[in-house]
C-alpha cells in the first residue's frame, strides 16, 4: 500500500511534499482537498490535521501534518530508495539544518508574500498592494544576497548534494519565475545556476506536469 | 576547543535561550559569548562570517559553525545523541511526530506568542508602551493554538509522545516569557496545557537558563 498526500496541487506546501515523494520515487495517492467547501476545517480532516491546513500525509497507520515534517519523513524512511535528500552527519548534517531554517524563516516568508501578491492576486483578478510588493523585493534581494554568497562555496544550499535544503524552496521559485521578481535571481550568477538546475530536476517537472494536468481537469 | 554559543546581553533573547537549554540539556560545556547588540556588534564582521543574516544566536562546534536557533538545537540533539537528556527518537514513527511539533512551534506557536512576548514583556524591559491592538489580536490567535495543544496533551504527556523530546524544548523560552506576562491566564485556563508549562519551566537545564541570565542582569 502506497502513501497517502492530502492537498492540491498549486499549494505550495502540498507541492514540497510532492517534489519529495517523486523524488523518493514513491507509490503514492494525491487525495484532493476542497477547500472551497471548507473540507479542511471538518472532519474527518481536522482529526488528521487540528490546525487545518493543507498538506496532510497518510502512512499507514500514521498520519502527518505540515510540509517540512512530511518531507523529513519521506527522505529519513526511504534512506535506500531515490535521491538521497539528507545527510547525518558532522558538517553536512550541520549545514543541512541551517539551510532549512533559512528557507522556512527567511526565505518563505516574503516569497509567500509576493507570491500572493504577483500570482494569486493576479490570478483572481484582485488588485495588487504596490507597497507589499515593493518592501517583499528589497526584502528578498537581501536575502538572495546571502544566498549569492553561499552558492559561490557549494553547488547546493548544503554540500555538493541536493538536499531538502533545496527542495523545500521549489514552489516558492516556481512561482516567483513567472512574476517581474524573476529579475533578482537572474541577477546573480550563483543563484540563478541554482535555480534553473533545482527547477530542471526531473522528479520537478513531473510535479509540474501532475499541476498542468489538474489545471486541464 | 569548546562550544561556543553566541547570543544578547542582558534581555537574553527567546531564540538564543533556545540553544541555551539544548546545551544544557546535553549537559555540554560552553562559553557564552554575549555580543554589545546595542552597537551593532551583530551586523558586522566577524560576526557577519557566523551568521549572515545578523541575527543571534550563533554557535561554534570546533570547525562546525551554525545559525538558526532550530538548526542548533536540531544538530546538538543529532552529534551528541549519547550525552545528557534524549531529545530524538531512533522509531521512525515516533520520530515524524516529533518533527510534526517541532514544526508546529516554529510556524503555528512562535509567531503570534513572540508577538506577545515584544509587546508585554520585552517593551516593558525598555519603558516602551505596548500596542494594544496587536495584544489584542495574537491574545485570540493564541487562544486557539493552545486549543489545540489542550486537545494534544489530554492523550499525552508531551507534544509528540510519553517523553520530553526536542518539540516541547523548542517551546520553553517563550512559554516561560508569557508564563511572566498578563497573558498567563491563557496557559492556566487551560490544565493539560498548564501542567505541561510547569513540568517543562521545573527541569533542571532551564533553570540553569534563567540562573544564566539573571547573572547577566548584573
């Protein structure tokens, strides 16, 4: 029996734990939530995840919420199958775990806000809030600036090896591509080397493909 | 040569007294190097070459430099796995609980109660006036975070399982900040919760945390 993923496919929490099921190249089900309906906020979602968010993850008998959990368990469990996506000791798990935080304190935090702004708004036709945008961008080119640096030491956010590091940042680049931001990573040359060799990654391109797809449907 | 850990004068900050409790847990030895934050010492090099980002803490391990407080505590639990208190688990299933609530700390707990912490306690610290409005706000957000903490710790001890794990010491330098704040009341109303804050704040390696940074008081 394969594994279970609550979500949709153009949130980008569920789309994180998308990237590391194909990359794991585990047997899986995407089990949509409608959030419209307001599913998340009932049961039997709610029992799976009391804070009632979109990803949730079934293995088994257990079950799992939030997305940078799901991913350390799909990457720590299946250690033999796919990419290897960590690393456990010494210095590589060290920086492994900096790299992480970054993305989730540093990094998220103003791509979400852009991202809302210059996809989500845009999408659904809303009008875009000039002003978040510009403090998100002086905000984000800051912290590109850090990762400038890193990049110009390793190929990847932790080591020579891609690490959930990388993949955690995946939607938020995803998106951030297609919006006049795309400037501040193609500005720096590390970085943007990065990005187009993270976004490349086969395991990626079928999330986006399995996302195209349910756009059609 | 020894563990270094980074971090603030006198207030310590909340993310700094997180790595303060993991070395103490681990019962490692360490020297506490408080940076002048009010110059700007954090902003600068060599500072800058242990955490880019400007922020405390940091900490040295030998040639291992790290920042993130999370990342500290996540690599002090993992490179000395065999000293002091357990703070992971070797079950794999056990173990994605435990990174479950590590995540909800970060994401669902932190956010509104370090909210709480700057306007109550940390503004009083520096004679400024809290602004009622975002007390207000982050009151009810709390409210219904530790709602679901309430509903977790009625089937458990702690937040991921029957043992104290790396989840619920992520939590104790803000617990501890709003346990001393007008905010209390909204940890005692609730008993699972409360009894979860005092068995936490009694253990012996916080203590040694607050002992700390009384001592930096002067």
């Amino acid at each position: 029996m394969g594994v279970k993923v609550y979500g949709i496919p153009h949130s980008t929490a569920t789309l994180r734990v998308l990237a590391a099921v194909h990359e794991k190249e585990l047997e899986y089900e995407l089990v949509p939530v409608d959030l419209r309906s307001g599913a998340h906020k009932q049961e039997p979602f709610i029992s799976i995840n009391p804070f009632e968010q979109i990803p949730a993850f079934e293995d088994g008998d257990l079950t799992l919420f939030e997305s940078r959990a799901i991913t350390k368990y799909i990457a720590y469990t299946n250690e033999g199958k796919g990419t290897s996506l960590i690393s456990k000791q010494g210095k590589e798990m060290a920086d492994l775990a900096v790299w992480m935080e970054v993305e989730a304190h540093q990094f998220d935090p103003v791509s979400t806000k852009l991202a809302w702004e210059l996809v989500y708004k845009v999408f659904f036709g809303m009008e875009i809030d000039n002003a978040i945008v510009e403090e998100n961008e002086a905000k984000l080119a800051k912290v590109l600036d850090v990762y400038e640096v890193r990049l110009a030491m390793s190929k990847y956010l932790a080591g020579d090896s891609f690490t959930l590091a990388d993949l955690h940042h995946l939607p938020g680049l995803q998106y951030l591509n297609g919006t006049k931001v795309k400037h501040l990573f193609d500005e720096r040359p590390h970085v943007s080397a990065w990005c187009k060799d993270i976004l490349a990654r086969p395991a990626w391109e079928k999330v986006m493909a399995l996302q195209k797809q349910a756009r059609n449907d | 040569m020894g563990i270094k850990v980074y971090g603030s004068d006198y207030p310590i900050t909340p993310n700094v007294m997180r790595v303060l409790a993991a070395v103490y847990e681990k019962e490692l030895e360490f020297d506490y190097v408080p940076l002048d934050m009010k110059s700007g010492a954090h902003k600068q090099m060599p500072y800058l070459s242990l955490n880019p980002f400007g922020q405390v803490p940091a900490l040295e391990d030998g040639d291992i430099k790290l920042f993130e407080s999370r990342a500290i505590t996540r690599y002090i639990a993992n490179e000395y796995e065999n000293k002091g208190t357990q703070l992971l688990t070797k079950d794999t299933k056990k173990m994605a609980l435990v990174e479950v609530w590590v995540e909800v700390e970060a994401l669902h707990f932190d956010p509104v109660a370090i909210k709480l912490g700057w306007e109550l306690v940390y503004k009083k610290i520096f004679d400024m006036e809290p602004d009622m409005a975002v007390v207000e706000e982050n009151k009810a957000k709390l409210a219904k975070v530790l709602d679901v903490f309430e509903a977790r710790l009625t089937q458990l001890k702690y937040l991921a399982g029957e043992a104290f794990s790396l989840a619920d010491l992520n939590h104790l330098p803000i617990v501890h900040y709003l346990m001393n704040s007008q905010v209390k009341q909204l940890f005692e109303e609730r008993p699972n919760v409360s009894a979860w804050c005092k068995d936490i704040l009694s253990r012996p390696s916080w203590i040694k945390v607050v002992t700390l940074h009384e001592k930096l008081k002067g």
